[in-house]
C-alpha cells in the first residue's frame, strides 16, 4: 500500500504505542512499518489512506442514511468522522461450543498449540483471537495440524468406525449426496477453467447450487 501511486498512506504518530520488549516478531514489524508512514510528509493531491489505532467506534450519526462515524480514543477524546459511507470489519469473539472449555476474557478454547485435548483441536480465531491475517491463519493451522500429526504418532488416536457409519446412515436418511474427491476436483477444474475465460486464477462459484452441479458431475 505504500508503494501505490497517488495515494499517501497517513499515521498520527502519537496513536503508535513505544516500543514493548514483550512485543512477538509479527507485532514489532508491523509496528515499524506504521513508524516508517508516520515519518512521511503527504503529498498535496494525493488520495489518503489513514489509519487510526486505539480507536473505538461509538455510534454512527444519520437519520435516513450514514452522515459520520463518532469515535472515541484515549488521545484525541471524543470526535465525529463526516463520511456517507461506513464499512463494518471489526472480527468477531468466539462463542462458547458444548463439552470444551471456554476462556471468557479471549473469547477462544484454552489450547496448547491447537490441542485442546488429543482427538479435539482448534484453529483460527476460537484458538487465538480475532486478530491476523491470511498468512497468520496458514501459520496457525500448520501448528493445530503438527499437533494433531504428533498424537497421531503417539498412538493417541483412534478411528471411530461406527461413528463414521452412523454418520453415512444419517446423511443418506435425510437425502444429501456427499460430494467426494472426485467432486472435490471437479469443482477446482470448473473453476479454473472460469478464472481462464476471465485471465484470472480462478473465479469461485457463488452458488451452491452451481457448486453442487459441477461436482456431481465429477
């Protein structure tokens, strides 16, 4: 973002925290990445990008249609955002699930690594939080899944084959056509061939529907 043409990337250096020895590799890189924006001088004309840390939405003010976003922080106080246009991407906090612990202050399952227990693990943000990115998440599932690989080894899980069968039981009971393997590959070619047509990667279908039709065609 900040190498992109026309655009000034703006931080209020007073909103960046000082330096923590207890700050983690992925926080202290972030943080002098905000440093180095926060040292730029904006160009007049530019669109800008502006971050606000350690800002908490109040309330949105407007009667028939959004007219600006009130915001509170421990440095600039209260103050109202003029904006017609408000975007909610806040996380979300996790909800407790039925037989597993619950850390109330976290919102997640209290883990090791991802191991609740060997046989039940976590991953995402039920594991760590509503924070991250992308690349977090694939880091995250690879140490919930070396987990998982470790019991294995140790000969701490077992294959409930009953279970299993109950559960092809019950599906066929209520009707549902499982979509396999081969499905599965259908379902990536057919979209490989759309992301062709279009000169992207892939285009994803939208519909389950259209999903279903070109995995069962698999």
């Amino acid at each position: 973002m900040g190498h992109l043409d026309g655009v000034d990337v703006i931080v209020d250096p007073q909103d960046l925290p000082v330096d923590d020895e207890h700050d983690d590799v992925e926080t202290s890189f972030k943080l002098d990445i905000a440093r180095e924006y926060a040292q730029r001088s904006p160009t007049p004309g530019h669109k800008r990008v502006v971050f606000r840390f350690g800002t908490t939405p109040v309330a949105i003010h407007g009667t028939d249609r959004a007219e600006g976003l009130e915001v509170s922080s421990e440095v600039r106080g209260t103050e109202v955002i003029e904006t017609s246009l408000i975007l909610r991407s806040i996380g979300y906090r996790g909800l407790p699930v039925s037989g597993l612990p619950y850390d109330e202050n976290s919102g997640t399952v209290p883990n090791d690594s991802g191991r609740v227990v060997p046989g039940t693990y976590v991953t995402g943000w039920i594991k760590r939080g509503p924070r991250g990115v992308i690349g977090t998440n694939r880091l995250c599932a690879e140490q919930t899944v070396a987990q998982v690989w470790a019991d294995f080894d140790a000969g701490l899980l077992t294959r409930d084959v009953k279970g299993v069968e109950s559960l092809d039981a019950l599906l066929a009971a209520r009707g549902a056509e499982p979509v396999g393997w081969p499905g599965w590959r259908a379902i990536d070619a057919a979209e490989r061939d759309r992301g062709v047509q279009a000169a992207r990667p892939r285009v994803k279908f939208v519909s389950v529907e259209e999903m279903l039709s070109a995995g069962l065609r698999g």
